[in-house]
C-alpha cells in the first residue's frame, strides 16, 4: 500500500488512501470486480465524530439513481441524509453496522464499510475522484465547513 493522503483539518488530519476512489458526498469507493464498495472518509467521520444511527431507506437489490436519498445517519454532531454517491443496484449493506454503527468510527477503511453498488454503467468512475482530486475538492469545502463550524459556535 502507498502512502495515505493527509488532508488537514485544523489539527486534525483525515487520510485518504491513494488506492480508493472518492465521491463528493465524502464517501470512498473501492472496486472489487463488478461492484464498487462504499465508505464514510475520515474527513465526515472527523465532521460526524460518534455514530450512534444508521437508517436505509431501501435494502439489497434495488437500483438507485445517482444522488438519489438512500437512508440517514444520526451522531454526535449531526443528524444528516445519506445519497447514493453513483447509480446501479445496490448489492449488499454491511448489517453489522445496522446493530453497531461504531465500526464506522473505528475501521472507517476496513469493517466499518457501508454498501456495495453494481454500477448502472461503464461511466462510474466519471462520477468518482482520484485521492488527489478529492484533497483538492476538500480544499474548497473546508473553507465553506469551517465557517459553520464557526458560525455555529458563535
């Protein structure tokens, strides 16, 4: 494996391995044969910070679209909407993460993985980001991130 990304948030640094692929709903993308494998990034676990709900809206099976509301997660810091980051049928949902959505937090990478999307078309990686594109996508967000993280504190 290659040397992760850093992207600094503040004082805190958010990896991003150089191997996966990224969507700007800030989930990472993994191919594995005809699927493509989704996770939060650890820059949302670092904005969302303890997960305590993960809800679907929809289980295997079913085709969604691209940007289509897909279910929601609730955490310490926020409450939010869940968008499938490409279209295609949904393949499976990492069930252990319906019983303990910690595993988001701890092996955001690896266990803590949320679902698997068969690609509607040979045109998903149109919709998904190299590491390097996505440090500069997170460039331009933080900006924007940081003044409601102010703005809420003030």
């Amino acid at each position: 494996m290659s040397d992760p990304l850093v992207f600094q948030m503040g004082e805190f640094p958010a990896e991003l391995p150089v191997e996966l692929l990224y969507a700007s709903n800030h989930m990472w993308a993994q191919r594995r044969e005809d699927v493509y494998r989704f996770g939060f990034t650890a820059y949302a676990v670092r904005l969302l910070q303890d997960v305590y709900f993960l809800d679907w809206n929809f289980a295997a099976g079913v085709t969604l679209q691209h940007q289509q509301e897909l279910g929601s997660i609730e955490s310490k810091k926020a409450e939010s909407s869940l968008y499938a980051p490409i279209g295609g049928t949904m393949t499976i949902l990492n069930e252990q993460l319906m019983a303990d959505p910690s595993g988001i937090n701890l092996d955001k990478y690896g266990d803590g993985w949320l679902f698997e999307i068969c690609p509607s078309d040979d045109n998903t990686a149109a919709d998904l980001m190299t590491a390097q594109e996505y440090v500069v996508h997170l460039e331009d967000v933080w900006k924007i991130t940081q003044r409601t993280i102010k703005g809420q504190l003030g």
